[in-house]
C-alpha cells in the first residue's frame, strides 16, 4: 500500500518554508511528515498530510509547481537497529533507496519511515515476506 506525498519545487529565498506552512496552516490542513533536500538553486519540498488532494490544489492555485509521488511507509523497531534491520533486507533484494525520512512521532514501539523506490510493489512484498508491516494512510490520519 502506497501513500501519497506532495514534492514541492522551491526558490532558495527565504521565507519560501514559512509560506507553504502558513498557507496549509491557514487551510487547516495537517502535516504528518516533512523532508527538504537543497541545492545552492532550489529546494524539493516533500510533504505528507492528512488530505494530499486538498493540499495539492491550495498549493497549486498559491502558484507552487508540485508533483504527487506514490511512497511507502515502513513500521520500523524504534529500538537500536531497527532501521538497520529494514535497510539490510532491502539492500539484500538490490532494491535501490531514491530517499527515505520519518515520520513525526511513533506508535506502539515502531517509528514510521517513508521510503522512495521505484518498484513500491516490489519493496511492499519484500517487507511482507519479510514480517515487516507496511503503514496505511488511515494509520498516519490520511484521508
């Protein structure tokens, strides 16, 4: 099972950040995780909320260019090498990682890691044989 996360196209100018907060903030639209990666020229900007949909379209007539990206949030041990654990079976299966970050908070023990691969059903079975649980959007409060 996918999730949708919303990548951002940004200007590196200040005040870039705020505005898209503000902007979501003001449309009661809530973040569950954020990522930026940076070159001296531009930012990508990846979002997960609780209503991709909604988001997109405020961003979109705010003027922001943005794409929609299917990912995979993993349920990770939050205890030492948890993470590694994951990221050894999935470098076992030769599954290239384009990214990954967290989500805010954890539940039951497990962090959520989001994850950017360009097979999602591939990885989504390894975990599966692998008994590692996959994060639906209902978990993370995804409409």
């Amino acid at each position: 099972m996918t999730i949708p996360q919303i990548s951002v196209f940004l200007e590196n100018k200040a005040g870039q950040l705020a505005d898209i907060t503000c902007i979501l903030s003001e449309n009661h639209v809530n973040m569950r995780a954020i990522s930026i990666a940076e070159t001296s020229d531009y930012g990508i900007l990846r979002l997960i909320v609780d209503d991709a949909s909604r988001a997109s379209s405020i961003l979109l007539e705010q003027g922001f260019i943005l794409t929609m990206t299917p990912v995979v949030g993993v349920a990770v041990s939050d205890t030492p090498g948890g993470l590694s654990k994951v990221l050894s079976i999935i470098s076992r299966a030769e599954i290239d990682v384009e990214y990954m970050y967290s989500v805010f908070g954890q539940k039951d023990g497990q962090a959520c890691m989001i994850f950017r691969v360009a097979d999602v059903d591939r990885l989504t079975a390894l975990l599966d044989e692998n008994g590692i649980g996959t994060i639906t959007g209902e978990t993370l409060g995804i409409h």
